[in-house]
C-alpha cells in the first residue's frame, strides 16, 4: 500500500504541520505511508468517522469483508459510539472508541477510514485524512462548497491516496447495465437524461436548549457556524437540509440519480454540463431552508439537455419526472432506479453485450471494491474524479435555481466563467468560509 519514500517523508511532515496547528495529538505513521505493502491475507484495519444510522449501516457492511478489520470508532455522540462499539465487537473485541477524530488519525494501524459524519465535514475529514496517510470512503455528497471540492481533490491526488465516493448505485447491476445500453448507442443518439429524487421539507422552529450529556456540540458544529444548540437542529432529517451543514436533497439525494446520469452519458471523470438554469423553492419559515422543490435544466456541450427536478409523480404531463434516471435516445429509453429498470422496447432488457462494446467498471460490492482497491492501489468505481464532477453538478443546480440566472461553467478550467454579483448564500456554494482551526481548505 506504499509510496516513495520522499512522498511518504512528505505526507507525514505535512499532517505534523496541520496536527500541531490544530491539536497536540502525536502521530504514529500508518504502515500505508512507509511503502510497506500487507501480504494478501493481512486484513486493512479501518477506522469509523461518524458512526450514526448511515454510520451504522456502512459498519455492518464492513464487518462482512474478511479482508478488512475494525479498529476504532470515533463519533461526538456517546450514544452513537456505545451502540456501533456493542455491533462492531461482536466480531471484533479489540476496538477503541474516541471522542475526537484526530486520535484516531495518529494511529498507525489504521490504514482506512470511512467518513460518515454531517456533510459540512466531508471536506475537512478527507483533506486531514489524506495527509495522515488513510485511504478513505466518504459518505455523499462530498463537500458543500465547489472550491472544497477541488482542494479535496488536489489532496488526494498529492498523497496518493485511494478515494471512494458512497454513490453506491455504482456497486449495482441495474444502474450499471442502463447506462451501458446508453453508452453503446442501443437506445440511438443520446437527446435528453431526466433525474428526480425526493424533496426537501420545512423544520421545524428552534429555540435554545441545554446541551444534553455526552455530546460534544461543539465538535459537532465544527468549521460551521456557532449558534446556540436546539436538538432540532442537530439530528435526521433537518440538518440534512440546513445550508450551513448540508445542501438538501438536492445535493444529498440528488448525487446518487446525478452521478447515474454522469455515467449514462460518459465523460464522467472529466467533464460536465456547460449551461445550468432553473427555479426552486424554499421554505419561508422553520430552521431549515435549502431548496424544498427545483426545477433545472442543463445542457452539455453536444446539446444533449439533463432535466433535474424534485420528484413529479403527482403532477400532470408534460411535466412528470419520477424519481430515477430515464434515458431517451432517438430509438429508445431507459428508466432506472433502486426498484426497477425499464425500456423501450422491452427487448433492449435481453441485450447482451458484444465484447466490442463499452463494458464499465464492475463493482459488485461497494465497500469490498473500496477495500479491495486499498490492497491493490487501483482507483475504485467511484474515484475523486468522479465524486467532484459529479457533486460539482449538484453545486451548480442550487446556484442556478438560487440566482434564477443562467449559469455558465467552463468543464476544462472547472469555473464559473460568466460571474456576476451574488449574494451571501450563493457565494458561499463556491467558496464557504469556516471556523478556526478548520480553516484548513
């Protein structure tokens, strides 16, 4: 799992540097940085960022990888690290609990981890996490902001680290198989690709409260801004639609259908729409306020257009968009989500593919390939490049339907190319000021 030892002198000099600006933790280089490649039967020892539902979830995965051992657990809430500790030892005894994430990173026998903590840290967590040595799986949407996103990126790249986004709709054979009709032409020349996914909702309101015992509220805030604590805001489903903590479903959600489009459409790890524009709605009331509806269209290069809504399975035509990813060609369409997959004609369903076509990447397990490609140092189905292209649409989506203009991204110099004066809560989806000592990107 090495590098060379110049870059790996480099990589351990560096996470030194941030470590002493932000904490007194020492650091124990993991074997990962020194070059010194596991043999096959040693299991990759991972360590757990985040450890509530989806935490849980992705745990209970892990634990089914004889290839990978758990070795830490970390979480600001007592409850959630109690409840994953007494999951994760039924198999494994030997497993320690923290408070604080950077304990965990100093580490030197955790090789992964998997970072499965409120959106607003993704950016944060992987850049650290790169520069202590980790490989990392991280939980979508990868950041909040597009510049996090390319910094992020930059890192991971600099410490040459293995990245694998959780748009685990990669890891599946129906998802898979609609976008290879479409990139082997069986639905005729690619037109249009329609996304919806659920929308977002109003909170509640929020008044302060005490912070209740075993949990660090302020770990929890983290680089976001600090405002008094309510237990509203602080748990699922609201935070999930508060802008300073997330971007709502149209981001959380909508990378999963959006990075299915992506894949459909090809160029996925290189290259995006140019042309975003659209409406949305918010709430006027309660703690939450990202978009509860939107409606945008975008059009790539070849004026192939990607229509992108909130479901639409109650509204009349022309305007019903149903939660998935439809294809349509100039011979067919394909329609997918987590239920079904569909096309017209049925028949495309019983193509077989001629070893001349486009065969895409097989993942048949989305943690196993993380933690496959963490022995092996190949690039998993969803690498850094796709995860930013990806979630960099989602950016783009609420920038348009927030200034009601026509936005115009340039896909090669990853820029809005027509910038215009925006307004706090725009700017800040480019480019999103944090709290010190997390001001690190």
């Amino acid at each position: 799992m090495g590098t060379n030892n110049k870059k790996q002198t480099t990589t351990r000099r560096s996470f030194l540097k941030t470590s002493a600006i932000l904490a007194s933790f020492p650091l124990i280089p993991s074997f990962s940085l020194f070059g010194k490649d596991p043999k096959p039967s040693e299991k990759v020892g991972v360590g757990f960022i985040g450890t509530g539902s989806r935490g849980k979830d992705l745990i209970t995965g892990m634990m089914s990888l004889k290839e990978a051992q758990i070795r830490a657990l970390c979480d600001v809430r007592k409850e959630n690290l109690d409840e994953s500790a007494d999951i994760v030892r039924k198999k494994f005894k030997d497993v320690s609990l923290y408070k604080d994430f950077r304990e965990l990173l100093s580490r030197s026998d955790i090789d992964a981890v998997v970072i499965a903590t409120n959106d607003h840290w993704h950016g944060v967590l992987s850049v650290l996490s790169a520069q202590a040595g980790k490989d990392m799986y991280v939980e979508k949407p990868l950041c909040i902001s597009i510049q996090d996103d390319l910094k992020v990126r930059e890192i991971i790249k600099q410490h040459n680290r293995v990245f694998q986004f959780g748009t685990q709709q990669r890891s599946n054979d129906d998802f898979r198989f609609a976008c290879e009709l479409v990139r082997n032409g069986y639905i005729g020349e690619l037109k249009k690709i329609c996304v919806a996914v659920p929308g977002g909702i109003v909170g509640p309101t929020c008044s302060e409260e005490p912070v209740p015992d075993g949990f660090d509220y302020e770990m929890w805030l983290g680089p976001a801004p600090t405002v008094p604590f309510c237990q509203a805001r602080t748990v699922r489903p609201n935070w999930f639609h508060i802008s300073d903590y997330a971007m709502g479903f149209i981001g959380g959600w909508g990378i999963h259908h959006v990075d299915i489009a992506q894949w459909g459409y090809g160029n996925d790890d290189t290259s995006g729409p140019i042309e975003f524009v659209g409406t949305g709605e918010f709430p006027q009331e309660g703690i939450c306020d990202c978009a509860k509806s939107w409606n945008v269209y975008m059009r790539y290069a070849d004026g192939v257009i990607a229509h992108f809504t909130d479901e639409q399975t109650e509204k009349k035509e022309p305007h019903l968009n149903p939660t998935g990813i439809t294809f349509e060609g100039t011979e067919g369409t394909v329609y997918v989500n987590r239920e079904t997959l569909q096309t017209t004609p049925k028949e495309l369903l019983n193509i077989k593919l001629k070893p001349t076509d486009v065969h895409l990447y097989t993942s048949k397990h989305h943690l196993k390939n993380f933690i496959d490609c963490v022995k092996t140092r190949e690039q998993p189905v969803c690498n850094i490049d796709v995860a930013v292209r990806s979630n960099t649409i989602c950016l783009l989506s609420d920038i348009a339907i927030r200034t009601r203009k026509v936005i115009r991204w340039d896909p090669v110099k990853e820029m809005i190319t027509d910038p215009s004066t925006l307004s706090e809560n725009v700017q800040q989806l480019i480019h999103r000021p944090k709290k010190a000592p997390w001001n690190i990107i």
